[in-house]
C-alpha cells in the first residue's frame, strides 16, 4: 500500500484518538503544588518538634513546609479557617462547630493534661480554690481544656487565672508566681521531661478519670506508671492517673490529595512507633477524629499508601496517578480502532481488486450473447488488463491481484485474437 493511501486509513483514527486525549486532559487533576503553610505551635513544645520532623520527611519528596509558629491549637485553628495556613496540629475538644472546609487526616497520639503544684494537698481539682493557676496562653488547647474544667468545678470565680504557657508557666511555678501550672502536650515535650524529674513539684493525679472521660467524650483516661520516667531514681514513685486529649492533623478541604497522601505517610513514619500511652502502630488512626475525615486518609487507614507512591518517587508517580484517566481514550477509541483497523484495511485492499471483476464480467457475458462483437470486446479486455496493471497493492495481497490479471487473460483468449 502506498504512502497516500496508507495515511488516508490511519489519520483519521490518529485525530479521533487525540482528540479524545484532549478532551480526557479536561478532566486531569492539577499537579500538586510544591509547598504548604503547616501551623505548628509554641517554641520549644511538643507540636513544634513534630511539624518539623515532617517538613524534614517531605523536604526529601521535594515539598517544602512552611512552618508557621502559633500560641497552640486555638490560634491553629483560626489560620485554618481564616485560609492563613493548609495544615495544623489541633488538640482534640477545642472546637465544638461544625467542621465546616476542614478535614482531618487522624489522630496522631494521646496528649495527656499535665498539671503541676507545688503545694503536697492538692487531691482534687477543687482543692485549686484560691489558687494561682497558670492555664496555658491565650490561643492555647491548653488554655481551652483548663477552662473547661475549671468550669465543671465552678472554679473560675475562686482561682487567679495567670495567661502562662510552656516555658513562662514552668518558670512562673518555679519563682513561685503560681501555684498550679497546666501543660497539654506529648511527654516527648523537652518540657514535659524537665517538670517530671523536678523534686520540687508533684505531678496531679485525677482521681475521677473516669467521670471526665465520660462528660468529656474527647478525652481518655490513660496511666503513667510508677517508674516510667526513670527507673533508677523511681520516677514517679507511684502510678499516676490522667487524661488525655489527642493531638489531629487537620487539613482544609481544598489542600491537594497527594499532599494528604505524604503527610498521612510523614505522619505515620513519626508516631507509629508508639510511645509512653500508645503502643506501636496504634497511632495514627481515625477513632477520635472529629471532622470529617479525608477520603485519602480513609483510604491509607485501610490500604496504606498509594502504589504508585511505594515504587516510584513522588512527582512521577502524581504524575502518573493524574494521568490515569487518561487511559479512557485508551479503552475507548484505541482498542476499538486497533479491532476496527485490521478488517478495514483488508476491505480497503481487496476492493482495490475486486471492483475490477464487475467490468471483466460485463465483457465475459456479452461475449456469451448471438452477434456479439468480439473484437470490441477485446479491446475492452484489453483496456482492462492496462488499466489493472496500474494497480499496487501489499505484497499480501498480490496473490488475488495475479488472480486478477489470469482470469483478464483468460477472458481474452476466449475472446480470440
């Protein structure tokens, strides 16, 4: 088959499947973006030490973390809703609204409420009455879980509310500016660690876990054992009963899924080894999220990560995961041209030749009639066989075209010279 004829048969398969591509390529995804703001929480705590170890995780993939420093969950939440920040860490229970364009991508460990005195008779949170409490700063989880508390014990008219967080409320107690000091953060806290081996200060233990726990679905009643600080100077010295929030990684709706797939891997390379209240694997999770959570998270909680992801590096395998629907077009057009082509392009062949045989048999009948004029017949076979040898046709096919130029010859022998 010639050039032209060969064109003719497959250019317009080539357009309809362009344009099916580019019709599809409407429909792509747009490539995730290169970078995300993640509002962190307070120098030094727990939050902040987190959201850099996934922006040192992401930094590998290419994606670049913008970490945004905050006074704690309140204020976390706020950038979130405000459009200032993609991505937080929230404490469970400092928001009671509807979620709104927020996500969350799961629970990412127990963060127990530390609280600690310097004053030996302190047994129940009533007891704080007439007390210095320092209860977190402004913008705080730890602010908003104290609060609420202090409420259920209808406190907050007997106690001196000091807006202390982190490293001014550990200094604060320590000088003796207040009495109580409450802490929501990890016992990874550097923090944490520094208050639990003070033998100037005690550690609360809430005796009626149980009831928080039940007024306050958000919370779990979790034990830190005797010793578990450290063994050799038998830290704490007895079992120790608190309650703990968990800390969630929220999202806002429109941050791109595969940015969700590698925090929800981040997150899952930091805190899956467990800790001092969750055993390994346990976390992350979505049992205590409480919005909605991302279809993408949904879909690690029970398939792990993308495959392509686990193979391939990042942007090959969004770019790849984009193009997928790229593949319908594929089923579409291509397979049904590639089943349509074949017998298309043997018609196409064939006809070349057996057109031909009307016109031979036209003369082959007249010959056959009383009186016909066979000279002129002949001719008319002779201009046939001229014309049959213009003819090209794949080697394939040559066979029928040689059929062809026989039964030409035949019809002209009967004809006579």
């Amino acid at each position: 088959m010639d050039k032209k004829s060969s064109w003719s048969m497959t250019l317009p398969a080539i357009v309809l499947t362009v344009a099916g591509f580019l019709l599809a390529y409407q429909f792509v995804d747009p490539a995730p973006p290169n970078q995300f703001r993640l509002s962190s929480g307070s120098a030094g705590g727990a939050y902040q030490a987190f959201a850099q170890r996934y922006r040192d995780i992401l930094a590998k993939r290419g994606i670049e973390v913008i970490l945004q420093p905050s006074a704690g969950s309140v204020q976390n939440l706020k950038r979130l809703r405000a459009d200032e920040a993609d991505v937080a860490l929230i404490q469970g229970g400092v928001d009671n609204t509807d979620g709104g364009d927020l996500l969350s991508l799961g629970s990412l460990y127990l963060e127990p409420l530390w609280i600690f005195y310097r004053d030996k008779e302190i047994k129940l949170l009533p007891d704080l009455a007439g007390k210095r409490l320092a209860v977190g700063s402004s913008g705080s989880g730890t602010r908003a879980l104290a609060l609420r508390l202090l409420e259920d014990n209808e406190l907050l008219a007997d106690v001196a509310l000091q807006p202390l967080g982190g490293k001014a409320a550990h200094q604060a107690l320590v000088a003796g500016e207040v009495d109580v000091a409450f802490f929501v953060a990890s016992p990874q806290s550097p923090l944490i660690r520094t208050l639990l081996r003070d033998q100037n200060l005690t550690l609360f233990s809430f005796q009626r876990a149980e009831a928080y726990t039940r007024r306050l679905p958000y919370l779990s009643r979790v034990t830190l054992p005797r010793g578990m600080v450290a063994m050799a100077e038998d830290l704490p010295t007895q079992d120790k009963t608190l309650i703990a929030a968990t800390a969630n990684l929220v999202v806002r709706e429109n941050l791109h899924p595969a940015l969700q797939d590698l925090l929800l891997q981040a997150a899952s390379e930091v805190h899956q080894s467990g800790g001092w209240f969750e055993h390994t694997g346990e976390f992350p999770n979505a049992d205590f999220a409480e919005y909605p959570v991302s279809p993408e998270a949904r879909r690690f909680y029970k398939h792990g990560p993308p495959l392509l992801q686990r193979y391939l590096p990042f942007w090959a395998a969004t770019g790849l995961d984009r193009l997928k629907v790229m593949l319908l077009p594929l089923l579409m057009l291509m397979i049904p041209l590639i089943k349509i082509m074949p017998p298309l392009y043997t018609w196409r062949m064939r006809s070349r030749i057996y057109r031909w045989y009307q016109s031979l048999r036209d003369i082959d009948l007249a010959s056959a009639q009383a009186g016909a004029d066979n000279i002129t017949l002949r001719q008319r076979a002779e201009a046939l066989e001229l014309e049959v040898a213009k003819v090209h046709v794949p080697l394939s096919f040559a066979g029928q075209l040689y059929d062809l130029r026989q039964h030409i010859d035949l019809v002209k022998r009967r004809l006579g010279p």
